[in-house]
C-alpha cells in the first residue's frame, strides 16, 4: 500500500512540475534542465514501483500516462514558445495523436476494455523524452531525436488504433 502511495505521488508531483518547467523554459532558466530531469525520473521511478511490486492501481493506470501526455505536450508547447522548435506541424502531429488515443482508450474503457501499453509506446515515450531533456538543455541535435521520437510515437498510435479496432469488433460480435 505505501508503494502505491509514494509511486501515485510521484505521478502527481510529476503533474504538478508541468507549470513549473514550462515557466522556466520560457524564462530560459538552466533550472529547467534539472526539474525536467526530476520529472523524467519519477516517470521511471513509479513505473518500476509499481511493476516491481506488482500492484499497479486503477488511479495510477489513468493518471499516468494522461499526465505523461500532458508532461511531454507542455513541454513541447514551452520549448516553441521559447525556441520556435520543434516546429508547429510536429507540435500539431503529436497533439493529434494523443488526442485520437485518448479519446478511443476512454471509448474502450467506459465498454470494460483497455489497451496494454506496448514496448513502442514505452521507447516512444522515451525517446521523446530524451530529445526533450536534449532540447532544454540547448543542444541542436535533440531535435533530429525528437524526429525519430515522434516517428515512433506515431508507429505506436497506428498499433494502439489496430489493436483498437480488434477490441471494437470484439465488443460488436457479443
């Protein structure tokens, strides 16, 4: 029980330094680096917390990937506004996907179906934030790692959209 309170409070915490890093990117604070960092590290840390333990909640299984989406889209929107990269249609790209994933997983769940989260999404996720924590760090190449990011991202849309599709028409032959 301790564990799903410290790895949910992460998540929340995590929720919480969404403004903070989006005010210091836009004030163009080195502090930005090190919260996001922080924030990148309790994304890992209640993942591994609760999967180690095995007891993974239903309020961890919303919360967290909603505020990772909202973790990575505000920074992005925050690193635009200061640095004008990465460039709108990539910005757009990715809010599309999030947006068509989340509504279909809530769809999905009010039916009594879920969508697992796959490797790809996971490596997605990572690999834009790695271009993220590379871009708030200042360096040219993190885009060319937040183009690869989101190419995955987009891979494990079209994957989380198939798998989808098999649980609608599963819902559709009962």
């Amino acid at each position: 029980m301790i564990i799903n309170n410290i790895a949910n409070a992460l998540t929340i915490l995590r929720l919480l330094l969404i403004p903070v890093i989006f005010q210091l990117i836009i004030n163009g604070s080195i502090w930005a680096f090190v919260v996001f960092g922080i924030a990148a590290l309790t994304d890992m840390l209640d993942g591994q917390m609760a999967r180690r333990t095995n007891r993974v909640t239903e309020f961890g299984k919303l919360l967290d990937p909603f505020v990772d989406r909202l973790f990575i889209s505000g920074v992005v929107v925050a690193l635009f506004l200061k640095q004008a990269q990465p460039p709108l249609w990539a910005i757009a790209t990715l809010l599309t996907r999030d947006l068509i994933i989340l509504i279909g997983s809530a769809w999905l769940k009010l039916r009594g179906r879920e969508i697992d989260v796959t490797f790809l999404g996971k490596s997605a996720t990572a690999t834009l934030s790695v271009a993220i924590f590379i871009m708030v760090a200042g360096l040219d190449f993190g885009i060319w790692v937040f183009y690869l990011g989101l190419i995955l991202y987009l891979g494990s849309g079209f994957d989380y959209l198939a798998r989808g599709k098999n649980l609608v028409y599963s819902i559709s032959r009962k």
